[in-house]
C-alpha cells in the first residue's frame, strides 16, 4: 500500500503543469500531504486552468473522445490517460414530435454503459499519476462499475463498498472486473462518511465521485457541456439531467461557465435537476438560502419514500451544495418524477428513439414534458435531455411493472396471428 505526499500546483508556479489548485473557502493552495479537500480548513477544491478553451465547434476529435479536452483537465501533461474511449456520445434529434427542439445526450455508450466513466477516466488517471495502488469508493451502481473497469485498465486494486443486500445481478460484474466488495451495515450517509475517513488514514485513493472525496474526477462530466456545445455549434436553451449526489449537474454548469469564459457567444442554458419525487431537501436548502454542506445536512432529516429509481434516490446529496448553486445561477430549477412516469418515459424512449435506459436516467423526460405543459419551455425553445445510463445492466435488478405482452403461436397458427399483429396500429 503506498500513500503518496504530492504538491499541487499553484497559480505561481511557472512550469508546464497547465492548472492550479485553490480552496474555494480559505483560498489556499492545499499542501502536502495529498487531501481530497484542503489540507489547511477541509473546504472543496477547485481547479483554474491557464489556458483558455480553444476548438471549432462542430469538429470534435472521435480518436481522442474526452481526453481531446486535457489542457482543461488536472492531470499532469506527461502522463497517460486511463482510458477505454469515453467521451463524445451522441447527440441526437428526439423523433417523438413536439414543439420544441429536444435532443438526447446518450451517455448511455460510454464503456461501462453511464457517464461516470467520464469522472473515473480522470480520476483514475490522477490515482496513477499520484502512484496510488488501490482505490476503493461506496457504491454499488454506475460508479462502482466505473471504478472497478478504469482500475483494472490502470492494473490498480479496487475495493467496492456496497449496500448490504445489494442485488448480486449487481455485484457480478464488479467481481469480473477483479474488484473486492465490502458490505457495509448503515444508511448511505454514514457509509461515504467512512470510506472517506478509512482512504484517508490508510492511504488509499477514493474514486466515490463527490468532488470533497474526489476533485480530480469531478472535472471530467463538464467535458458533456463542452460536447453539446460543439455538437450542437451553439448554447441550448435548456439542460435537463438527473440528480443524485448533484455532482454531475454542477459540473456540466461549471463546463458551460468555462466555454461563456473563453468567449465562446450566446446565452447560458437554464438547468433542470430532476429527482424522485419527495426527495426535496435540495429545494428546501435552496428555500432556506443554505451555504454549507452542514447546513443542508440538517435538512435531510425528514422520511423519503422507497422508489426504483435507486441510482438517483438520495436523501442527502453530497455535491448538494454545487447543485444548489448551479440552479440558482442559470435560473433554472428542481423538478421531481414519480416511479410510474419514470417508467413510462422508459417506454416512450425505448419505442420512439432506440435508447433502452435505466429508469432513473428517463426523469429528465418527464421534467421536460412537465415543464412544456405549463409553458416553462416555449415553443422553438432547444432542450437537452441528458440519459445519464443505460438500462441493460439494470434490467435483472429491477421489477418493471410494465407487463411483457407475448403471443404464443406454433406452425400452424403463426401466420394467422402475424397478420393479426401487422393490422394492429403500432404503440
């Protein structure tokens, strides 16, 4: 086990290193040894980087898909990325008719099938670079299987803490990426709270994808705002993504502040982070004005219901904060979704568009329609859906309540029934 003391760079250094690290409260650069937060009052560290964002919209790099944006990345410039050819997922046209312009970002093709490879690439990156050998994180959806496949890419150990009783449909693939599980007893508060007092007092790397555990990992979803902006050569009206620690919605604010930073013209879009319906302490902190991770802690003391949508169902978001902010900031706002809508979005986008995702990363959809109904998105306004990860990994994991509709035939009866089906209008 190996447990790295590592400067950062700080904005004075005149050397190759393209960024600097500061404490977003005290405003210090942290300082030996490595911390996830700074080392001098535990605040979040953020990242500025020393050159401006420079490339054509329209013109992304396929062979180099996420790591064409490095200069805009913490990572030292000789080293190698760990990487599996994430990055630059389609953005496509919804075909399902409205009166506005909806395009689907579908993170559901990168590598392990969600957008979390785009923080794991960079974190894991950093973890070699840092001369970590084993990482470990809580969780036992899209960013375990993130983690364990960029660990096993990098030959670093992963250590997967999960939820007691977590489907084993889920854990199976962690253990075929050569990841070790340890089942924690507690609520998934405590349990991030401990994996990142143990990654800090023996030394190991946390690639739990919250920036006060990881900063560096928590840079790579902004490069989603850098794809829509090129793909789409101009700012849309509207962003739409899921919620659940709020990391990756405050990261594609950050991406879209960076570009408007670089002179990149046009109006920033408004965000939407869509929840589960009755989880709502990121409304009540944004109600209440709350300013630190403390505050909103405080908060989340009341009961959420049980619902399917388990990859975003948290009741206390760790980057609840950043996502509090970045709502403010784009004059956007929160939005909920009941299991049945989520489900049903599923369908409609399955059906109408070819993209099978996991409920939790359909939300989006029902915000979207939600929001055109009452006249929040006008007409001609251009909205981005978000799909955040893909349901193939989840489909033995759930209970959809959706029934299979099958016809039994044989070969006397199949061409009877078939042309029964084909005068039947289509859903």
């Amino acid at each position: 086990m190996k447990s790295p003391k590592v400067d950062f760079p700080t904005a004075n250094q005149e050397q190759s290193v393209h960024y600097a690290a500061a404490c977003e409260v005290c405003k210090q650069s942290p300082i030996l040894p490595y911390r996830a937060n700074c080392s001098h009052c535990g605040g979040s560290i953020a990242f500025t980087y020393t050159d401006p964002l420079r490339f054509s919209p329209a013109q992304p790099s396929p062979a180099l898909g996420l790591w064409q944006y490095r200069r805009h990345l913490p990572i030292a410039p000789h080293i190698s990325p760990v990487t599996l050819q994430e990055g630059l997922t389609p953005l496509i046209r919804a075909r399902d008719s409205r009166r506005f312009d909806l395009y689907l970002k579908n993170e559901s093709v990168n590598p392990t099938g969600s957008h979390k490879d785009r923080a794991q690439t960079v974190a894991v990156t950093k973890a070699v670079e840092l001369g970590f050998d084993t990482c470990m994180l809580y969780s036992d959806g899209s960013a375990a299987l993130s983690s364990a496949a960029y660990a096993a890419r990098a030959g670093l150990r992963n250590i997967a803490v999960v939820p007691p009783g977590a489907d084993a449909s889920r854990l199976y693939p962690l253990m075929a990426y050569g990841s070790d599980l340890l089942e924690f007893t507690g609520d998934a508060a405590d349990a991030l709270d401990w994996v990142h007092e143990a990654c800090q007092t023996l030394g190991l790397y946390e690639t739990s994808t919250y920036r006060q555990a990881n900063p560096f990992g928590a840079e790579g979803p902004k490069t989603i705002s850098y794809e829509i902006f090129q793909q789409l050569g101009s700012f849309p009206d509207w962003v739409v993504v899921a919620v659940g620690g709020g990391g990756t919605l405050a990261a594609i604010w950050k991406g879209f502040l960076e570009l408007k930073a670089a002179g990149f013209t046009g109006t920033l879009p408004k965000l939407v982070g869509v929840l589960p319906d009755g989880y709502r302490v990121l409304e009540l902190g944004a109600k209440h004005a709350v300013r630190t991770d403390s505050e909103l802690r405080k908060l989340a003391d009341f009961p959420v219901p049980d619902t399917a949508q388990v990859k975003i169902a948290m009741r206390y978001p760790p980057d609840g904060i950043d996502a509090i902010a970045s709502i403010g900031e784009s004059a956007g706002c929160f939005e909920y979704a009941t299991d049945e809508a989520a489900w049903a979005a599923q369908v409609q986008l399955g059906a109408a568009n070819g993209i099978y995702a996991e409920i939790s990363a359909t939300v989006p959809l029902v915000a979207v329609d939600k929001l055109y109904a009452e006249g929040t998105i006008a007409e001609g306004d251009s909205v981005v859906a978000v799909i955040c990860g893909s349901g193939f990994r989840e489909t033995a994991a759930v209970r959809s309540p959706i029934p299979v509709r099958r016809v039994q035939i044989d070969q006397a009866t199949g061409m009877k029934q078939l042309e029964i089906l084909l005068k039947q209008s289509r859903r």
